[in-house]
C-alpha cells in the first residue's frame, strides 16, 4: 500500500501540462436523475442532488452526461413527468455546469422492454424532439447508451435497427434545436465492427461527435496501450467512411475500493489508490490526444447495491459523498490545466 500511495504522489506531480484548443475538456457521467427502486432511490432529495453539484463544481469539471431517460420521464403515453429534471438544469445552470442528455430506454407502454427499440422508433425522435425544444439550454444529445451492448439494446443487429432509430432521432433534434449538436449512441469495444455496418448504412451522417466507452484493465500494465489501439481503430473507420469528427469519450473509468475482493467486467477490483493512479494515466494519454475533444469520467459517485459487482465502486466520492483520492486526483489535472491555459 506504501508503494502505491508514493507511486501515486509522483504521478500527480509529474502530471504533464497539456495544450488544446477546448477550454475545459473535462467531464463526469452522473446519476443524478435517479430515484427509483432499482437504483435504491439514490438521489431521493433535491438536498442530495445540490450537494453533489456543488462537489462537481468544486471539482472544476464543465459538463456532466446525465439520463434523459423515457421511461422515467413519459411513463404514461402523453404524461411528462419533469420536476427532476428541471431542478437538475436549474441547479446546473447555477453553478456553470453545462448539462449532455442522454436519450434513452423504452417506457413499457412504448415496446415489450425498457432494453428494446420501441415498436414505433419515430415515436422515440418526437420525445427527443420534445425535449430539445423544452430545453435548448441542453446543446449536447446521445442517442442511447450502448446500443452495442445486449445489456442495453435487445435484440443486437450489428446496429441496423439503432441507425433506423440515430436516424429519425437527429433530424428531430436537429429540427427542434438546429444548433443541438449529436452524438452517436456511446460504443463499447464491442461495437468496433458494429460501428462499420453503421457507417455502411448510411449512419455516419447522423451524429456530430462520435461517441466512444474504451473501458480497460487498469491493472493490465498495457492498459492504457490498449485503450489507445481501441481510439485509433474507431477513429480509422470513420476516416476510411469520410468523416472528420471529433471523439468524446463519454465513460472511461474503472472501480476503486479498499479491501475488496469483487470483480468486475474486466477483472479484480482495484485499489481507491490504484484507482486514481489510473485515472491520471488515462487523462495524461487522452489530454494530449488533438482527436479527443471531451473526456468524462465514470462514474461521479459509488452506486452501493445496484450492479452488485465491482462496479458500483466506480465512484469519485463514495456514497457517503466524502472524496476518493481519485476526486483529488481529478481536481488536480483540472486545476493544471486551467491554470495553464491561463497563462496562454
């Protein structure tokens, strides 16, 4: 433990200073949105959603990715359900915080699961025409999350029916707020080749920012090569396809918690220490990267007892909202950063 604390200490010392042309590329996915059984009602008071901004404007982040989700919203057909979301935007905007919407998931009335294309996917691009006319405050939408992945879109079709849906859903948003600006459904590694059958049918002029999840080991010591070689290859299809886009990587992150033994999807839980050593490897590749324009990391806080894995310690502060070295680390590279463009 010794050894990782110093490691960590020189790593944020040694922290390279970064020139780019966005601001302040520094984002966090966040749950602030959630309030239901499922998630253990994880932000059941507006003092709890004010708290955390409030951390996350002291962080010094610009943007959080946050749920726009429609079953939570329009769970009845014609019922819109926005008080959560209102206050969020309203709080955000206090504090300088800009809001990314992530549109989302099917209400039971709409299709057979909340993890399946509705039956009627025009019906889907008028609630996210809906909401970009509620709310140009919101510039940045993501058309689902993960479309690749099972555990998000049933039944998986190398992308064909999501680029029916990325399709009608950006000349929705684009009619609603012609300044919106979108982005792809957010890609795993699994969604590589996916992402070519996108390209191929035509999807490729549907979003403004490819949008991309290159999750790796951190305990891998190739970890951050192997992130790197995911980046190139998405990039590479969209360059073969024509495009020049920017990349926003929307989630890249990885557990932290002391004295655990839980595993998740890439393997042994690390360290709260090993955490924050990653992170600053992961912002010290990706800051220098021209190619990458945002980077959010995920998650902004624990989520005890919703994925029942090693996931739910992915948090920058744990559920008790007190900072994980990895927050510290965060605020560091940020307060960097700033302080070097300042001096530009």
């Amino acid at each position: 433990m010794k050894k990782i604390t110093v490691f960590l200490l020189l790593s944020l010392l040694l922290t390279p200073v970064y020139a780019r042309s966005v601001p302040n590329p520094f984002g966090c996915l966040t749950f602030l949105t959630w309030n239901e059984s499922f998630n253990n009602y994880m932000y059941n008071s507006e003092e709890k959603v004010s708290h955390a901004i409030l951390l996350l404007k002291k962080l010094g982040i610009s943007m959080i990715r946050v749920d726009f989700a429609w079953p939570q919203i329009e769970p009845v057909e014609g019922e819109y359900h926005l008080t959560r979301i209102e206050y969020l935007l309203k709080e955000c905007a206090k504090n300088n915080i800009e809001v990314m919407g992530v549109l989302g998931y099917t209400p039971a009335w709409a299709g057979p699961a909340w993890n399946e294309p509705p039956l009627d996917i025009k019906r889907f691009a008028r609630f996210a025409g809906d909401m970009a006319t509620r709310y140009p405050q919101v510039k940045y939408w993501e058309v689902w999350n993960e479309p690749d992945n099972k555990s998000y879109w049933q039944k998986q079709d190398e992308l064909t029916t999501y680029t029916k849906l990325l399709k009608d859903t950006y000349l929705a948003l684009k009619s609603a707020n012609p300044r919106a600006t979108v982005l792809c459904g957010s890609l795993t590694d699994d969604g590589l080749y996916k992402f070519k059958n996108l390209l191929a049918h035509g999807g490729g002029g549907y979003f403004d920012i490819l949008n991309i999840h290159p999750f790796v080991d951190p305990l891998n010591p190739d970890c951050i090569k192997n992130m790197a070689a995911l980046i190139n290859n998405f990039h590479r299809f969209l360059q073969k396809a024509g495009y020049d886009k920017k990349i926003w990587i929307t989630e890249i992150g990885c557990p932290g918690r002391n004295g655990s033994n839980k595993m998740w999807w890439c393997g042994q839980s690390p360290t709260e220490d090993e955490q924050a050593v990653f992170l600053t490897k992961v912002y010290g590749y990706l800051l220098a990267d021209p190619r990458v324009e945002k980077i959010f990391w995920a998650f902004f806080q624990d989520t005890p007892q919703h994925f029942h894995n090693a996931v739910d310690d992915f948090g920058l502060i744990r559920d008790d909202f007190s900072a994980k070295p990895s927050y510290k680390a965060y605020q560091k590279i940020i307060r960097d950063h700033q302080e070097n463009s300042s001096r530009k």
